[in-house]
C-alpha cells in the first residue's frame, strides 16, 4: 500500500461537474473475499444477441475456462438473481476480452443494471477497453438491497468476450488507519491542527461547505451564500471556498479574496479551502512576459476549445516562454498564500482540478482546462513544480495538498502521487441535466456515489 495511510483518502470536499455513471475499479484492487456468487457465463440467461462460444470469425481465444465463452454484440446481455444477505454495495467481476480495436486506448462501452428487491432499478455504464487476453474486469460497485436481486450486464456498445464471473461484498474503508500526517515536512503547526481535525472525523462525519461565487455572481456581495445560509438555518458551514485566479499577471485585480479568507478562520473559526482558475493568453505567441491582457483574451481552457498558443508542456522546461510565465503565476498565488501564512491561517489547497476532463486518454485537448491538455505525463510533472515551488522557494508550509481526481478507467496514471498529495477529492455537481437543452431541470441528484468513493480510495491505496 505504500504511503497511503498518509492521506485522508478519497473525499468528497469539491461540488463539480455531473459526470454520469461510476466507472469501473481497477482489477488490480479487487478483494478477495469469498464471492457470494460466482458462475460460468454460459451459464448464466443470456438474451438473443449473446451466444455462447469457442472462437469468433473463426479467431481462437485461448484460456477460457468451462465450455466455452458468451460472445456479446451490440445488445447481448447476461442476467442472474441473486439473495443478498444485507443491504449493501457489491462488487461485480467478469474475466473478458474487448477484441475490438488494437490498444488500450480502444473502448467500448457496456451496462449493468440492478432490479432490487424494493423494485426499484440502477442502470450504470462502464468502459471496457481493448485488451489482447483474457484479463479480470471490475464493474465497479453495485447497491443491491436485503433479498433478491437481479443482476443484467453486457448490452450497450459492447462487442466482448465473457469467460466468468463473481459477485462479492464490497470491502469497507479502513478509515481508522488514516494518519494525520501532511506531506510536507515542514508543515505549520496549524496545518497540523487541521489535518488531525480532519483526521478525527474522517469516516464518521461531514464537514458541511460552500463556495463563494466568484466575480459578479453575487451581486456585489460576496456574503450573499453564507447570509442565505445563515438566515434559513442560523448556522454557517464549517468550509469556505474560495478562488484565487484574479491574482495572476494578466488582468489581475485585488477583490479581497484574502482577507475574506483571514477573517473567514480567524472570526468564525472557519475551514479555508480554495481553488486556482489560473488564466493564460489565448493568443500566448504574441504575448510578451510582463504585459497586461484583458479578460476577454485569457482563458483557463484548453487550446481546443479556446484556440489558445499556450503549450502546456513548455511549462515544465525551464527556458521557455510558458515555463516563465508559470513562474510569474506561482510568484502571484505564494503572495496572496504569504499572507495567510503570516495570519497563522492553514489552507487546503486544490489547484489545477478537473484535469483529466472530458476523460483525457489523449493529449488532444480532450481535457477541459489547459493544465490537462498535454497528458497526464505533463500534469504531473506540473504538480510536482507547483508543489516544489511554492513549498520549497516560496517557504509555504500551510498548505494542505488537495488532488482532485476522477474515477475513470485510467484516473490512476494521472495521480501526482504520495509525497504530493494530502487528500483525494471529487467533483459532483449535485444536478441531473435532462432537459432536451442541456440545462439542469433543478431535480437533486440525490444518487449515491459510494462506488466513487471506493473507487478512489482504492486506487490510491495501489498508487
């Protein structure tokens, strides 16, 4: 497990993007208890378009266990029933092949869906990329309820080899065996304080949080949320979030962001946590180090969509023009940090979020934020200056270092890793967007993201 007892684990602390169904867990953290099911494939009801097997198109995949393998197309599926002893998360495994396609980067999707005792249904949609032999699948984790339940995989978009199966119980975090210790060594005494708070409620309680809305949202009053809050239930969260991208060297403005999180820890005893929208020139071959850019020519989105010159990967070589620029960035983030440094105020920090986006398997500019457009290669190694720069020349020792991940089939190669990274987060915009626009009917997502939860504290545990 390496140091992950180190961290927190994987929490929730960010509210984001809605991104769908849970994607599936690595094999490699599959645990190994008794299944409470387990069968052949073959074995199992199989609607029209899955057949069972021993080649296809007359290729040979070798390896198979019992009589055969199910060969699902399309809209092949396989279902069983099974008697849950408790209410509880599951965790579905299939041995498979994708033989579409001719690398990893090749996937197809497929379904699973839970028809519970209660009556009630759960649909997910997993990944499963190309994989030459047989190799163990993880479905991720299903909620199933006390008695019988069935269980319907395959379908979707999916084309593959099915050999076997198992069903076992979901293993629980082992929250007690987190440490409070920050990944700097050199942590103030008051980040310390903090990370054993943390620690201290950490698989027990929820710490309640909001954001401010930044720039013009609030109608120039940045108390505007915490009044509402205040007003409708006489209680102020626990955590404020906050937003540092207007300190940067381009259009940057002071609004007060700093003394609102001062005052924030020091009058009401407050959590500060805060997020970097760092800005870069779209049109960075014309811009010269030094000079102003309004707003409207900046972006923080990848130079797909914003048409930006900015190379991320220059960012990390030293002699570069964005490499510099970088440099000035940081230089304005350690001020504003300084000061809170000084005011004997931790911070958790979560700088360059979201960066595997839209996914981000290929440095195409599929990523949603410029820091994430060059592969996860490259972002880490931006972590890792980031983290070296500001705690090492900048001597900041009040950061709590918040990494936010997705759960991804391949989310793992994008972690920065260990000595870098305090605490795993989510983003989960809690808003079901089913409207033929586009745009948030306002109905509360109010499903259950446990599977996400596991899955990002088992991948770090691994990493």
């Amino acid at each position: 497990m390496k140091n992950f007892w180190k961290r927190l684990g994987s929490a929730g602390v960010a509210t984001a993007l809605c991104l769908g169904m849970a994607q599936a867990v690595p094999a490699a953290v599959v645990s190994a208890a008794d299944p409470l099911f387990s069968a052949e494939c073959e074995d199992l009801t199989l609607s029209s378009d899955a057949q069972v097997a021993t080649k296809v198109y007359n290729n040979e995949y070798p390896g198979y266990t019992g009589a055969g393998f199910v060969w699902v197309t399309s809209s092949g599926t396989m279902s069983f029933t099974i008697d849950a002893p408790e209410t509880g998360m599951y965790r579905l495994m299939t041995r498979c092949i994708m033989y579409l396609g001719t690398s990893s980067s090749d996937i197809r999707e497929a379904q699973v869906t839970v028809t519970r005792s209660d009556d009630s249904t759960a649909t997910k949609t997993v990944k499963i990329a190309h994989t030459d032999d047989w190799n163990d699948y993880n479905w991720g984790d299903l909620k199933l309820t006390k008695g019988e339940n069935t269980i319907t995989f395959g379908g979707g978009w999916g084309y593959c080899l099915y050999d076997n199966m198992t069903l076992t119980q979901t293993p629980k975090p082992e929250y007690e065996k987190a440490t409070a210790t920050p990944v700097d060594p050199k942590a103030t005494k008051e980040t310390k304080a903090l990370m054993s708070y943390l620690k201290s409620v950490y698989g027990s309680h929820i710490i309640s949080g909001q954001q401010e809305i930044y720039g013009g949202g609030n109608d120039g009053d940045s108390e505007k949320e915490f009044n509402y809050i205040k007003d409708n239930t006489g209680k102020l969260p626990a955590i404020r979030g906050f937003d540092f991208m207007n300190y940067n060297p381009l259009y940057g403005w002071e609004d007060g962001t700093t003394e609102r999180a001062i005052k924030w820890a020091k009058e009401q005893n407050g959590i500060v946590t805060a997020s970097w929208h760092i800005n870069v020139p779209i049109d960075f071959d014309k811009y010269t180090l030094g000079d102003e850019v309004d707003w409207k020519k900046c972006t923080y989105k990848n130079y797909q969509t914003s048409n930006s010159t900015f190379n991320t990967a220059n960012a990390v070589k030293e002699g570069t023009k964005e490499y510099e620029y970088f440099q000035e960035a940081m230089k304005d983030l350690a001020e504003q940090l300084q000061k809170l440094q000084d005011a004997n105020v931790p911070i958790i920090l979560r700088p360059l979020h979201e960066a595997q986006g839209n996914e981000g398997n290929y440095s195409d500019g599929t990523s949603w934020f410029w820091w994430g457009d060059r592969g996860a290669e490259v972002y880490k190694e931006l972590w890792k200056l980031l983290y070296t720069t500001l705690t090492e020349e900048y001597g900041l020792h009040n950061i709590i270092w918040e990494y936010n991940s997705y759960n991804y089939a391949n989310s793992d190669t994008w972690y920065p890793g260990d000595d870098y990274v305090d605490i795993v987060a989510y983003d989960k915009y809690n808003c079901d967007f089913n409207r033929d626009d586009g745009q948030s009917s306002g109905t509360p997502n109010l499903s259950a993201i446990s599977p996400i939860f596991n899955y990002l504290y088992e991948m770090v545990s691994m990493a």
